[in-house]
C-alpha cells in the first residue's frame, strides 16, 4: 500500500527534516526557518492591503491543508483600543487607503506576538515598490522575530525583496512559493523521541522467530510472534476432525491454515459467521477446495476463530524498505484497505505519542475519537498495539522483513483492540 512518496515523507519527520515542493521555495524557504523552532500547531494568519494577491496565497494554503485563522478575540480588543477595527474572518483585509498611519504596521505587530497562530503572511501590493512602504508596513513590526514572517510582494519587486533579505525577513516573489515556504514550516516536526526499548517483548518475539524454520509464518504462528509482543490476538484453533469442533457454540469465523495461501479471502478460503455446529463440515469442504486450487501449498489445517465485532478494523502493516530501514504503517482496514487509500508512515519502532499521532492523521479513523457523538474506540490500545508491532524493527537475531494485522478491531474505549487476521515474513538471510 505504501508508495516511494510516503516512505520519503516518513523518513524526512523522523529526522526533523523540512520538505518543500518547488525548487523556488528550496531557496527562498531558509530565511523563513532560520532562528525557529518546529510550531505547535498549524495555524497561519495572513494580512493584506491587497486582497485579490492575498487570496491566491490563502487558496494555496488552504489546498495545501494549512489553517488559516482569525484573530482572536483578544487581538481584536486590543487594537480595537487603539481604534484600528479587525473582522474575526480568516483573511485580514485592510480596506484601500487604511494601511497608512502606522495601522497595518500595528496589525501585523499584534499578529506576530499573538498566540493565536504559528505563522504570519503579509503581503504588500503594489505599494512595495516603494521601498519606505516595506519599511514603515513590514520592518518596523515590534514583534518581528517572534515566529515565522513571510512576505509576498505582488507585484514583483527587486528592491523590495533586497530590502527585505538584507533585514532577516523572509520575502517571495510568488503565492505559490510563499504558501510552499509556509506549509513547510507548518508541517516541521522535530526528530522523533525513542522511548525505552521493551526487551521483554522483543526476546519473546525472538525466541519464537528463531524457533520457526519457515521463511513465512501460517496465521496461528503469526498470531503467537504478535501476542509476544503484548498484541491481544482472537481466540482459535486448528480444526483437524469433528472433536475439535466440541464445546464451540455462536458463530465463528473459518479459514484456511497456509503459509503459502497469502491472501485467503481472495482465495475464497476464508467463510464468516459459521454456526458452530457447520464448522466441521465447512472444514471439510475449504480442505477440499485449497488442495485442488493450490495443489503446491503446504496445509496445516482449517482455523476457526471466535468472532469478533467492533466500532472500526484497521490495518497495522510493517516492512523493511531498502532504502530507509523499518517502517510501520496504520491504515483503515478490512477487505477494501487497498482501494481506500487512508493510511499513514512513520519509521520504526515508533514512541507511543507517535502512535497517537499516527491515529490523529489517519482521515477515516477520525469515528474513533466520537465524532458526531459516535461512541469512542480505544484508541490508547489502538496506539499501544501499533507500538507493539513497530517493535519487530529490533529482532536481530532472525530479522521479519514484513508482517500485517489486517483486520485488528478497534472495541469501544477500555475495551481494547483485537487482531483477527495476520501475516509474518522472514528476510533472506545474507
């Protein structure tokens, strides 16, 4: 599921590294960044004598998933005090003749030591090339250096723009390298926190891999490496006559025990919701049908599984890329994961907060934080599993070059989550 693109991103957050997307913004983004620190949130205010330049920078942010807010009530108040009115939108305006007499001077002053936002954009129109209006609009700002000042001068400007660069502030010559510069800022985070290694867990899982002689795991055994890490695994077990099929009631869920029958619900070898007392003879006819249609695999058997239901499934992936090392994936789950496309990356092994955030960025996990007043998954077990399984980064002594929870079920907070599906690899020795 993952691409080049995403494996890229991951790496360059991991180590605090800030991308930008034109070669323009390359060059004109270090003035922008020097001096400061990664920002707390991703807010950006813009304020302008010029609203049609404005705008094309703000619908650039916008695109880009930049929030650009208002100011708060408390900037209001205050240059409201010293009679210079401000409209609680996300664009700040000044209306044709108004930016004179130190007032856009005054706003952008107050933007810049507010806590409101992260970011400030100024952009001057025409009136920039007139260097004395840089300097009474942008260089006298009393709080200039406080955070991140852009400056789009539209029209372009030389002198304007040499000005500026000669005072530290950082000036563009076009929306789209300002609103780049901007979103890259925004988007900074400093290199990820590695908590204590687990090495409990990580000599349990090794022991196991090490036992193993398979180059893949069947599902059982990668069940048995993922609860080693502490992962909470659906209960099962290996269906070989009618006896096993003793003291089983409900429904269950079965499947096909093949390492080398990858992906079984393609395979039609996996059934759901199976009365129990149909199990045996389901077993029967899934044996059946994988000796015919895969007459090469290696079968141990038919798994049944208790069913499991939850508020969400979700895919928890890791792998080994060439390029950039370990890497954990979380993503919606389910049989449509592929076509779905909402997931996130981040080099392993990740911290909990990082898994946290993680759940945060992935678009279609957002009905587990009680969106709409839906009820609220666990997503703290959510985080800890994806720890857990990030661990797999550290087993030296037989190294897994990938391994999936495709389905894990998110239950309802406290509840925890449960993984009902999976797959482990080993990488080629040497």
């Amino acid at each position: 599921m993952t691409g080049p693109d995403e494996i890229a991103a991951a790496f360059f957050r991991n180590h605090g590294i800030i991308r930008v997307d034109m070669m323009e913004s390359l060059i004109e983004a270090p003035r922008l960044l020097l001096g400061h620190k990664p920002p707390r949130g991703r807010r950006v205010a813009v304020v302008t004598g010029t609203g049609g330049a404005a705008a094309m920078v703000v619908d650039r942010l916008g695109t880009l998933g930049a929030e650009v807010v208002p100011p708060s009530p408390e900037v209001i108040a205050r240059l409201a005090a010293k009679d210079i009115p401000v409209a609680p939108v996300p664009l700040t305006d000044i209306p044709m003749g108004q930016s004179e007499g130190g007032r856009y001077t005054a706003i952008l002053s107050e933007y810049l030591g507010s806590g409101h936002c992260d970011a400030v954009v100024s952009v001057v129109g025409s009136s920039s090339r007139n260097t004395q209006v840089i300097v009474e609009r942008v260089l006298n700002a009393q709080s200039r250096g406080a955070k991140p000042l852009a400056v789009f001068l539209a029209p372009r400007a030389d002198e304007g723009l040499a000005l500026l660069e000669e005072n530290g502030v950082a000036g563009f010559r076009t929306p789209e390298t300002c609103a780049d510069a901007v979103n890259a800022y925004l988007n900074w985070h400093a290199p990820a926190e590695h908590e204590p290694r687990a090495d409990k867990e990580i000599a349990a899982a090794a022991a196991l891999a090490v036992k193993s002689k398979t180059q893949r795991l069947n599902e059982l055994d990668s069940h048995a490496l993922f609860a080693a890490l502490g992962i909470t695994v659906v209960q099962a077990r290996v269906l070989t006559s009618a006896a096993d099929c003793a003291g089983m009631g409900g429904q269950v869920a079965v499947k096909i025990l093949s390492a080398d029958i990858a992906h079984k619900t393609d395979a039609g070898l996996v059934r759901l919701d199976v009365p129990a007392v149909d199990a045996h003879e389901e077993m029967g006819r899934m044996l059946k049908e994988a000796r015919t249609r895969f007459p090469q695999a290696k079968v141990d058997g038919v798994l049944v599984q208790r069913m499991e239901r939850g508020l969400a499934e979700t895919i928890v992936g890791f792998r080994r890329d060439p390029e950039v090392g370990p890497i954990v994936m979380l993503g919606a789950g389910g049989v449509a994961a592929e076509l779905r496309r909402s997931y996130c990356v981040r080099l392993a092994p990740v911290s909990l907060v990082e898994a946290r955030a993680m759940i945060a960025e992935v678009r279609d996990l957002a009905i587990l934080s009680g969106y709409r007043s839906l009820p609220r998954g666990d997503c703290e077990a959510l985080a800890r599993t994806i720890r857990a399984l990030s661990l797999l980064a550290l087993l030296d002594a037989r190294k897994v070059s990938e391994a999936e929870i495709n389905p894990l079920i998110v239950r309802a907070e406290g509840q925890g989550v449960v993984a009902v599906d999976g797959l482990v690899a080993f990488a080629t020795e040497g």
